[in-house]
C-alpha cells in the first residue's frame, strides 16, 4: 500500500509503480491468492445455493427503502411502502406471561386430569424455570364458556373484554424459544433475544415518523409495580438513531420531569435560550456529523413543544367523570386504567406508538401475589375493564379502523402445578412455557372474531398453525404497510431487520 | 510350487490371487443376486462401509492416467514408475468396494434392474483393473503400450458409469440433471420435463387423491428406482400385486390391508411405514387410503364417488410483496408534485402519499385543531382528486367547506368528529361513491342523514356516536349492522 504522501503524479510514475509491484509478486503471492480466489469461488456457489430465496434475485430484493430525512426533522412523516391498514399501533405487554389457561385456552381434558402426574413425554428434553421431578397436571381454575357471534372460549376472569369478543382475533399458537422473562420479551419486542436491538416501536417510528410533532411519536406507559424484567431496552432503539427510542412517561403526577419551565422563566425567554443552544448543537454537527447531535437538538425542540401539549394529552381529568368510570380511572393514580384512557388520548393525538406495560403475571404460585387463585384475580381486575373501555372508545369514534391494539405476554404457562424444589407449593401457581401462549390483535386489517392456531388437548404444545414470533413481527409490519425485509437498516454489515435472519412468515389467515 | 507356475512371474501369480476373489464374487452375484429381503447380518453391518470404500479405488483409478500422462513430460517422467504402485491399490480398492457392495445389495433388502446393472459394473470394473494392472507389465512393447491405453480408457469409462449409477441408486434418478438449466437440457437432448410419463387419470379417485399420497412418501423406496421388499406403488397393477411377503391391499379389508397396517403403526414399531427420516403420512392422507381400501380399492372409481373424503385443504395464499416501480410512480405524480410540496410546506407531517407506490394522498388535519379553518380547506383544491383519506376532526371547518368536502371524489375514509359541520354537509356527499368509511361522532347531524348515508354504494361503516342519531332510531336497510354508537 501506497501513502498518499507517495503518491505518483504523472502517469508514468504510475505505471512504474505498478510494474514494481507485479514483480514483487512471487510464486506464493500468486498461489495463496489462488487458493483464496477458489475458496471464495466456492462459498459464492454455496451462498447463491442455500441463501433465502429473498435474497438471490427473487421476486424482491433485499435493499432497503429510502429512510433519508432532512437532518433538522428526523421525525418527519414517510409514507408506507404500499396503502396500509393501521396507522399506528397500541401495544399492552403483559409482563410475566399471563396464564392462557385461565384466559383463553379451554381444555376440558386437562380439567379432568387435574391432579394426575405429569407425562414423561412432556418433560423429556425441557427445561424449565423452576419444575423440578415429576410435576402434577393442573386443570384450569376457573370456568370456560362460549360467548359472542363467534362462539370463541373465553373465562370467566375477563367479564368485560368479553363483550369484544368479536373484535378479537385470537392466536393461540404463538411460540417463543427463550424461557425466562428478560430475554423473552426482548425477544417480543425487539425481534431479538439479546440486548442492543431496536424495539417494534422504534422501528415503525424509523419507517413512517410521526405526524404529530409535539409529542413523542413512540410513548411508553408503565403502571407502577416493577419495570419488566427485559428493561428499558424493551423501548430502545438499539441500533437505530436514539431519536426513534421509546419516550416514558411518568404515569402519575408530571408525565414528563421538568418539562415546566421554572419560575421566572417566560416561554420566550426559553425560545431564545434554545435558539443559542441549537445553534451551536448545529456547528457541532457540520463539524462532527454524529447523528446523536441531531437527536440532541430534536430532543429540545420536542420538549419545548410538548410545555403545550404533554401535559395536556396525558392529563385523564381533562376526561368526563362518566369516561373516567367507564375505564374505573382514579386521577393520580399509577395504573393501568389510566394509561388506557391516556392511550386513547394519544391515538387520538396522532401518537405513532403507545405501549403499555402491565405487571405481576408471573403466576409460579410462589407467594399470595404470584398465585393464580389471588393475585392473577386482582391481575385481571385490574385490565379487564380499561382495556375492554379502550376498545369500546376505539370503536366508537372509528379509531379501531386504523389502530392496531395487541395484547400479550412474552410467553406461556405450563399445563402442570409448578412444584419449586420438588414440593408441592402453598399456592397454585403454573411454571413457563415457552411452546404455547395466546396472544390477542384487534383492529386496522386484523380479521375480528377469530381464533387462528390450536394446542394440544392439554393446552401444552401447538399442533395447528404455529406463529413464530418473528411471524408475528412480519405480520404487523405488513398491516403497517412494509415488507419487513425492506424496512431494515444497515448495521455491522448487516441488512438488519425486526424479524432478524431467519425467514418470518405474514399470517395470511389472519388478514382481514 | 509346481516348475509351470515358477515361470510364471511373480505379477502374474499376484494376479491370479486377486482374480480369485473376483470370481468369487461373481459366483456369489449369480447364486446369491439381491432379492430386496432386509438381513440383519454381519453382511448388512459390513455392507453399510460400501459408499465409503468406493471413493478410494475412484480416486486412485482417475490418478492412474493422470500419472501416466504427466510422465510422458521428462520433467515429470519420475511419476510413470508410482502409476504401476497405484494401479496395484486401486485393482485391491475395487475388488473390496465391490465385495463391500455385494453384502450392502444382499442384506440391505435392495433389488431392481438398476442395482443389478451397478454390481456387474463393479464386478467388470474390477477385473478390468487388474487386466490393466497385468498388461502394465508389457509396457515396453509397442503392441503393448496401445493395448494397455485402450484398457485404462475403458476402465476409466466403466468407473464413471459405475460411479454414476450408484449416485443413481442412492441418490435418485435424476441426482444429476435434476437441477440442470432448461437450456443446457435441450444441448444434451434430455427430457425437459423429467416427470414419469402417464400418471393415473386425474377423474379417478385413485388417480387425483391415492396416487399423489405414494408418489410423496414411498417411490424413493418403492418405486421405478428402487423395490425394496419387490414392492412398487408407482402404478395400480403393481401396487395390487404387492411385494415379497404378498398383497399389501385387500379390496374392501382395511384390517388385513398390510400397506394400512403399517401406515397406522406407533411411528416407532420396526414395520412403521416410512422408514424414520421419512415424512410420515397426515391423519387426512391415512383416511384417504381407508376410504379407498373400503370402498374396494378400483382404479376406476370415479374422483367424486366418496363423499366423506377429506378435502385438500387449500393453504391461504401466503402474502406477497410486490416491487414498487418508482419510474411510474414518479410519472404519476409529475402534475401533483408542486402543488403538494406547496402545501406540505403549508401543513408539514399531515399531507402525504398514502404509499410509496401511489400518487393518492391522506391528509390528517385534525392535529392542527381550532387552526385549520375553511379557508385552509379550500386550498386543497388543487389536489381534491387525489385524497383518498381525510381526518378532519376537532377542526374548525363548518358547512361552508361541504362543497370543497364533495370535490374529493375519491374519498374513502372521511373523518369529521368534532366538528360544526350539519346534515348540510353530509347532504353534499352524495357523489363520493368510494366511501368506506364515514365519521360524524360528535357532530350536530341528526336522523335525516341517514337516507343520503344509505345511498353510498361503498359505505361499510357510519359512525354515529354522541350526534342526535340514536341507538334505537329506525335504520334504512342498507345501513343495518353498519352504524357504531
């Protein structure tokens, strides 16, 4: 290699450093680069063989779209890749894998082996959390009945969703491959079991933007307990610009910490601080051009656009008392109910993507509050009545239309009583399963009133139609409008994508 | 040692010793041929190295010319003199591949033309190697030189045949060509279509739903390559024939059907049908066959004759992605591109192209509020044609915007909660005859609209809620389950 000081200038030096060069190529240079040359030869036949079909020239190709903005508006609006059904999305992750055997999974058979032992042949080859020997079969606590048009199998935990029956469109196939909580749901929520991949959300806020730009365009809503297990990565944007990360919110008192100006300080003054600051954050970007600074800069703006309306959208007193009781809000409360109406509230605002967490579904039966006979009852109480509110809100004033919901966990429950250490265990309470759970969509482009796949008669393993969560990923990325191969974003040499490497499949059967 | 055989020299002697073994071996194929019976023997066990060993006596056999051919050169002549060492090898090589084969042949419960076509080869091939190997010798000789070239050349021909009606064997038919381009086929004259001629006809019951089942599962096993158990499903005569240990189906007897007996098995039992790695037939596949065995097991019963069958079940067509031509794209939206860059400039982030392949547009105006008056309405005339979807909720527009509203024409969604609008406006939408959706929640329009509502041709849903439309007010037929309070 040449320094650039040494750098021949006419062409003649050129030529004469070239002929130096090809002399000093020896017999072995020539033989090692023939070896390589072959080598590679061979894996271009064995790519072009075994690579996905998406990725030879199929009938798409795997280059990305055209996610270039204007650097000042990283979250300017883009159009879909083609007309989509949902325009934004309202994700209520249940954190801890609520039990689809309390909920949704009726399995009379299962019911009448309560008690029996366990098959070897469901624990052959498994691993589990906490099961341990040979665990009991345990039926379902409490009772099933059909309900709706539909005829779909519902308990009797969730008296209010289940006048929505018919709006549901139910999958009781879905599978994971990571059993424990954090890598599962950053599997759900990132495509990815491990840490630093960008989040569901960021990636649709990425793709389309965001119309209203004075407020977040990706809201996170926790309702109080414990943050999920997975951590914030779960509204990271990984990879992405942290400008597409999930914002929190607080959900009682401020929603957003010193988004008021202090005392003394007028929105004018402000503007002119931030005029300063933004010039200068600008000069630091044509000098450096870290994408970051541009994040920083849009940070700021955000904010001083969110003084007007944050406070505002996320304040449920603005709501009727009559609203309010319809979702048993209770203002200065950190709950779920809140969060639910503030989500219609933000749908309703042109908020992108409103996730809201749930907790304490982590029903093992190791203490009164993991017990699927007391806190799993108070779990259900406390979601029944705002989510089945949000989707009667959502339907009435047309928003379902083109709003997605999602309900779910990051995995399932087992068939059997867990039995921590071998014992049986003071509370009844199901370990995980990571080879079933149930999951709900409702809304924009989903088919309503329908159940898609089918576990076995102990609610144990899919037999019918199973739904990778990467599928699930691909599916709502179509109802979005993309093809979850062209939104992706090249990163360490990678085209990466939500749907990471492995092929994901649209579930047709579900698509309205 | 008799005096004949001392003069004999010592090649010749080695030679007769490995032609012992050869025609040993010959015997054995003709007394004892393969007769597709599965023994769990020694020989079996043995049989199995068979692919294995013979890539040694391939290699060493290709390697021989090659030798010879570069000791021509004088500065490889040093080469000739190995060939002979390794003509030695690949003659024993050959002679226990072949060995090797004949155990793999008789236990390993194969028959058929092709395989019997594939041990003589290796047989022959042995014997060629070692009359090489012998001519080899004679070298010096003129006469001898051209002899022992034709040898090595036929012997080599004989190895690539052989090799490849192994591959054959193990690996299909077609192992080769299977992939082969369409135009490199014609070159060599091959079938373009390598299917087998003349399936059962599709009409019959037989043909359309029975013989597809085998045609998946078992020909690999039983079919024109191979007959394991001298058992073929690949045609009616002789899947009623059956194979060595009798009939398989028992027209109208599903019990004594042996092929259903197998078929039903635990997949783990040792008569289970198909062999592990196999895919094993589904529960639709099985009760097709029962049908059919009951219902007497005819060539001739006609597609339609059973009526409880299972039907293919028809996949949902899986989702497709089509490739946006941006060059159309482009052209479609030359006219509107200054008009809406404009008015984008004028409303950033709510008007927009509804994808990246069309040149309709949505527009959401409801995030500007109180701001966006008739006025601002009006100034999307330019581009009225093209919205498709329109929010204009919590805007400030009143009836005086019903006529700019009418103007876009292809309007599918159409949003107006919370707004000042009256019956008046929706009395002007009578020509938006792509109207899917249609939202005045919220507004002051009353039971009157609901005739003009009912004429929309497209109207799916009419939402309602929180105007002087109530649950209970009588519906035009046309709107019922259509309107949400």
């Amino acid at each position: 290699m040449l320094d650039e000081q040494d750098q021949p200038e006419t062409a003649e030096a050129q030529q004469e450093v070239r002929r130096t060069l090809l002399e000093a190529q020896t017999r072995r240079h020539f033989l090692r680069s023939l070896g390589g040359g072959l080598g590679t030869l061979f894996m271009g036949t064995l790519a072009a063989k075994y690579a996905p079909p998406a990725f030879a020239a199929g009938p798409y190709s795997e280059t990305a779209l055209d996610f270039t903005r204007d650097a000042s508006n990283p979250l300017s609006v883009l159009p879909p890749q083609f007309a989509a059904k949902a325009r934004r999305v309202i994700y209520l992750h249940m954190a801890g894998a609520p039990s689809q055997l309390e909920l949704f999974e009726h399995k009379p058979e299962l019911t009448r082996l309560d008690g029996q032992d366990c098959p070897a042949s469901f624990l052959a080859g498994k691993r589990f959390a906490f099961i341990n020997g040979v665990p009991k079969l345990l039926g379902s606590q409490y009772p099933f009945h059909q309900t709706g048009q539909s005829g779909q199998w519902i308990s009797d935990r969730l008296p209010h969703l289940e006048k929505h029956i018919d709006d549901l469109c139910i999958i009781k196939s879905m599978r994971t491959d990571q059993f424990n909580h954090a890598p599962a749901q950053l599997l759900v929520h990132t495509g990815n079991a491990r840490l630093g991949y960008a989040s569901f959300g960021s990636w649709v806020l990425y793709g389309l933007g965001t119309e209203n730009q004075n407020l977040p365009g990706f809201i996170v809503l926790l309702s109080g307990g414990k943050t999920p297990d997975g951590g914030k990565q779960l509204w990271g944007s990984g990879f992405l610009p942290s400008v597409y990360q999930g914002v929190q919110c607080r959900s009682h008192g401020e929603p957003v910490l010193y988004l008021e100006n202090p005392p003394s300080v007028s929105r004018p003054l402000r503007r002119s601080m931030l005029d300063v600051i933004d010039e200068i954050n600008k000069q630091t970007y044509a000098e450096f051009g870290n994408p970051e600074t541009v994040t920083r800069i849009a940070q700021y703006e955000l904010a001083f656009r969110m003084q007007m309306e944050a406070t505002d959208a996320m304040d449920v007193r603005k709501e009727p008392g009559s609203v309010r009781a319809r979702y048993a809000s209770k203002p200065g409360e950190a709950s779920f109910a809140n969060n639910c109406l503030v989500a219609r509230r933000l749908a309703e605002r042109g908020v992108r993507f409103i996730q809201l967490y749930h907790w304490g579904w982590d029903s093992h039966g190791s203490a009164a509050n993991e017990a699927l006979n007391i806190g799993f009852v108070k779990r259900c109480r406390e979601v029944d009545q705002p989510i089945a509110a949000l989707l009667d809100d959502l339907k009435q004033r047309g928003l379902l239309e083109d709003t997605l919901v999602i309900w779910g966990g990051e995995f399932g429950r087992t068939s059997m009583r867990e039995n921590r250490g071998g014992q049986q265990m003071k509370f009844v309470g199901r370990d995980h399963n990571p080879g079933a759970f149930t999951i709900w969509l409702a809304g924009a482009g989903v088919k309503p009133g329908i159940t898609h796949g089918e576990t076995d008669d102990m609610g144990y393993e899919i037999v019918k139609d199973p739904v990778e969560v990467r599928d699930l990923h691909a599916t709502m990325l179509y109802l979005l409008g993309f093809d979850h191969h062209k939104l992706n974003y090249r990163f360490q040499g990678l085209q990466q994508k939500l749907t990471s490497v492995k092929p994901a499949r649209v579930v047709g059967e579900i698509l309205a | 040692m008799t005096p004949a055989l001392r003069r004999w020299s010592q090649r010749t002697r080695f030679a007769l010793l490995v032609l012992t073994p050869i025609l040993l071996l010959s015997i054995l194929v003709i007394a004892f041929p393969p007769d597709g019976t599965q023994r769990a023997q020694w020989a079996q066990f043995i049989g199995r190295f068979h692919p294995i060993a013979v890539h040694l006596p391939i290699a060493f056999i290709l390697l021989v010319p090659v030798l010879e051919l570069a000791g021509r050169n004088s500065r490889f002549a040093y080469l000739r003199p190995s060939a002979d060492f390794v003509l030695g090898l690949a003659t024993v090589g050959a002679v226990i591949a072949a060995s090797l084969g004949w155990c793999l042949a008789r236990s390993g419960g194969y028959s058929g033309p092709l395989l019997t076509q594939h041990m003589w080869s290796g047989v022959w091939l042995a014997t060629l190697c070692l009359l090489c190997w012998v001519l080899r010798e004679r070298l010096t000789s003129r006469h001898g030189e051209f002899l022992y070239s034709i040898a090595l050349s036929i012997t080599v021909g004989l190895m690539t045949w052989t090799g490849y009606r192994g591959g054959q064997l193990s690996q299909g038919e077609d192992h080769l060509t299977e992939f082969m381009p369409a135009g490199l086929r014609k070159l060599l004259m091959l079938s373009v279509d390598t299917k087998i001629a003349s399936p059962p006809s599709a009409d019959t019951f037989y043909g359309a739903r029975i013989h597809p089942i085998f045609a998946e599962h078992c020909f690999t096993c039983h079919g024109p390559e191979k007959h394991k158990s001298n058992l073929r499903l690949d045609s009616y005569p002789s899947l009623m024939r059956g194979g060595k240990h009798g009939a398989v189906i028992r027209a109208g007897n599903v019990p004594s059907s042996e092929l259903f007996r197998r078929i039903t098995l635990p997949a783990t039992d040792d008569d289970y049908m198909p062999k592990e790695n196999k895919q094993p037939l589904s529960a639709d596949e099985v009760k097709l066959i029962q049908l059919w065995i009951t219902a007497g097991a005819s060539a001739t019963l006609p597609l339609q004759a059973i009526k409880d069958a299972p039907v293919p079940t028809t996949a949902v067509a899986e989702v497709t992605f089509e490739n946006i031509d941006f060059a159309a794209v482009a052209k479609e939206r030359v006219g509107l591109a200054p008009a809406i860059a404009q008015l984008q400039k004028r409303f950033p982030n709510l008007l927009d192209y509804e994808s990246r392949g069309s040149a309709d547009l949505t527009l959401n105006a409801s995030l500007l509020g109180e701001k966006f008056e008739d006025t601002d309405l009006a100034s999307l005339a330019p581009v009225a044609d093209h919205i498709v979807i329109a929010d204009f909720s919590r805007t400030a527009i009143t009836d005086h915007s019903a006529e700019a509203i009418a103007a876009m024409r292809r309007l599918r969604s159409l949003r107006l909660v919370h707004t000042k609008i009256t019956d008046a406006t929706v009395h002007s939408l009578t020509g938006l005859d792509q109207l899917e959706s249609l939202n005045i929640f919220g507004t002051r329009t009353t039971p009157a609209v609901l005739p003009i509502v009912a004429s929309l041709p497209k109207l799916r849903h009419l939402y309602a809620g929180e105007t002087t439309i109530r649950a209970d007010s009588p519906l035009p037929a046309a709107l019922k389950g259509k309107v949400l309070f």
